[in-house]
C-alpha cells in the first residue's frame, strides 16, 4: 500500500470494528506502526530467536492509547456527545485531548496530582483538556470519573469503554501482516491491563478469520510496585517509576487472566531497577527511547531469556518475539536527564575540546 493512501486504523480494519457508514472517522492517521528488527536483543535471547519491537510510541500522540481513541471519540462523536472524560496516568489525557480536539468537543480529564510525566501534562493542556489534579492515585481517580460518567452526560473514554479495547486490538492486526503470521511470544507492559486485553482479543480474531494461523503466547510484566495480578491482590498505594503502568487495580484484571492462561503465558513483575536498565540497553544499543513503562517489556524479556524460559523445546522454524513500545521516551524527559550524566561545560576552546574527546 502506498504512504499517502493510509488513513488510521478505522479505515484500515474497518472490517473487524463496530463502524457501519454513518460512524464519522475521527483520526490522527494513528497506526501503521513498524515493527522493527532488535539485533542486540535477538543475539542475547539465542540462536534461532529474532525479537522485534513495535514501536508504539510513533503513534500521533506518542502512544498506543490514539488506536482506541479513534474509535472511542468517533463512536463519542456518532452517539452526539458532547463532552468526554477520563481519569489517567497520563497518555489516555493526551491522546483524550487530541482527539477531542479534532472532534471539537469538550474534554476531562483527571489525573493523580504529581505522578504524571512532564511531557504528558503538557499535551493534555495545550490540546485545550480541563484537567484536574487528584490529591490521590490513579485508581482514586477512575472510581471518580465512573461515578461522573454514570451521572452525567459525558461520555468514559477510560479502557472500560469497549471501543478502546476494540481500537486497540489492531496493533495485533498489524504484527500479523507484517509478519506474515501471528509471532510465538508477545512481551508487554500491564498497568490497567486493557492492552493484553485488546491484543488477545485481535489476535483470537483474526486466527478465526483466516488472516493468521497460530496465536502467541502472551507475556505480561508489571511493576514489583504496583503488582496487583502477579501477587493477587489490590495494591493500595502502587509505587514505581514507570508512571504509565502505576496501578493497584487494574480495571481489565479478569480479561488479562484470560489472556495470560488461554494463551498459556505468564503475567510476572520487574524491579524498577530493572526497568532503568532495559530503558538504558533499548536506548543504547537498539536506538530506541521509549518511555519506562515501555520498558518494563524489556526488562521482561531480559528476565525471561537470563531464566531460561525461551530454551524450552520450540518449533524447529525460527521463533519469533514481538516486545511492545507503548509510548515515546520523550512523554518523560526528566526520567530520561535523571539516567544519564549531565553534559559537560566547557569553554569554547579547540584543544579543550579535542581533549575531552579523545582527539
Ligand atoms: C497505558 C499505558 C500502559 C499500560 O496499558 P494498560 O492497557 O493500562 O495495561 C503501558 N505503557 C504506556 C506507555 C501506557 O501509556
């Protein structure tokens, strides 16, 4: 397909998604992602492995979240709505407020004061969102916007509103045709767990269409702070840097354990610390930045290669991972200056310069 006749995801898979004629498209021309070799990553994992990444984080917002909110929006914009909301950690704002923008609708959003990325806050409000600080976490916040959303005409644009889990799922869509077939592993972060949700859901979907003939097996990562599948149970005050996956509750708890046991994976947890280490190898050796929630995807890798998990007797074909970039690394400047060494002040001088660089 030529570049100037794509048109974002609902044009694209309109087939699998509940559009008919009269859904106006509202879109950013979201998709169409690439999937993209991982060389370092591929060596580490071992022989006959290949790992890609799908690199989310291009999306038009720099998130995966404007797949489901194309479609969560125009189906807002089809049922006449005139307001929507959501509470987030972050990207759901951002993208909420662009694609509410291009709807020429109002936006809400309330987000967990001081726990989200600079670079997030500053979408939200220059695409014109009423945001509000919530002296309180994430969960706090959505148990909020339900009950406002319940009471008032506004419509939720949170993952519990299908269309975000429908829009969503076209990323599985897309791995598929790249590579031709479904991949054997899928690795991915999970906070409010409706991505693994919208994955699974596009992978069964079009396995039963013709389109791919396998399903992969699904590998979900948390954060140790904020485990609530991985230790079953609610955590009340989750904790990690990786704001974007900062959840104690996840709304879409039971659909991930589908996920994870249909498909006969695992949902397990990484360390911060762990997390800053995937977030520095993804930069520095692929040329990737991706923010750290993202990187929770690697580091899940990192565990499961240095476990032994992917020696298992495989297919005698080559074995195919795919890690999920959910978001741009620029949503989060401040964590990336935080992990690197300053620049250095030096005065405008050849030989000082010259010096300093091992010349
Ligand atoms: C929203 C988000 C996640 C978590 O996705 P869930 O659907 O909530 O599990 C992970 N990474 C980034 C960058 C996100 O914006």
């Amino acid at each position: 397909m030529s570049r100037q006749s794509y048109n974002g995801i609902i044009r694209e898979y309109k087939e699998f998604l509940p559009v008919d004629e009269k859904t106006p498209v509202i879109t950013l021309n979201e998709g169409n992602t690439p999937l993209i070799y991982a060389g370092h990553l591929s060596k580490l994992a071992g022989k006959n492995i290949e790992v890609y990444l799908k690199y989310e984080g291009l999306n038009p917002t720099g998130s995966f979240k404007d797949r489901g909110m194309t479609l969560a929006i125009s189906k807002a914009c089809q049922e006449r709505a005139t307001a929507v909301i959501c509470a987030s950690t972050g990207n759901t704002s951002a993208s909420a407020a662009a694609y509410a923008a291009v709807a020429g609708i109002k936006c809400i959003v309330l987000i967990p004061s001081g726990a989200i990325a600079l670079g997030k806050l500053s979408q939200a409000l220059i695409h014109g969102a009423r945001v509000l600080a919530v002296k309180g976490n994430f969960d706090k916040a959505l148990d909020l916007v339900k009950e406002i959303a319940a009471k008032y005409p506004i419509t939720l644009v949170n993952s519990l509103n299908p269309f975000r889990i429908e829009g969503q799922k076209t990323a599985s869509f897309e791995i598929c045709d790249h590579l031709g077939d479904a991949p054997d592993f899928q690795v991915m972060p999970v906070g409010n767990a409706g991505n693994i949700t919208a994955y699974w859901k596009g992978y069964k979907e079009y396995k039963s269409s013709g389109k791919s003939s396998k399903l992969p097996v699904m590998l979900g990562f948390q954060a140790e702070g904020a485990a609530p599948i991985v230790r079953n149970k609610p955590v009340k005050n989750p904790e990690t840097i990786a704001t974007a996956i900062r959840i104690g509750n996840p709304a879409s708890w039971k659909s991930a354990l589908e996920a994870r046991d249909e498909s006969r994976g695992l949902i397990d947890m990484v360390s911060d610390a762990a997390i800053l280490r995937a977030y520095k190898i993804l930069a520095e050796k692929e040329g990737i930045f991706a923010e750290p929630a993202s990187a929770a995807s690697i580091a899940g890798l990192l565990k499961l290669i240095e476990s032994g998990y992917f020696k298992k007797p495989l297919s005698e074909n080559k074995c195919r991972i795919v890690c999920i970039l959910t978001g741009h690394g620029l949503k989060d400047p401040e964590r990336a200056m935080k992990s690197v060494k300053k620049p250095k002040l030096i005065k405008p001088d050849l030989k000082a310069i010259l010096k300093e660089i091992g010349y």
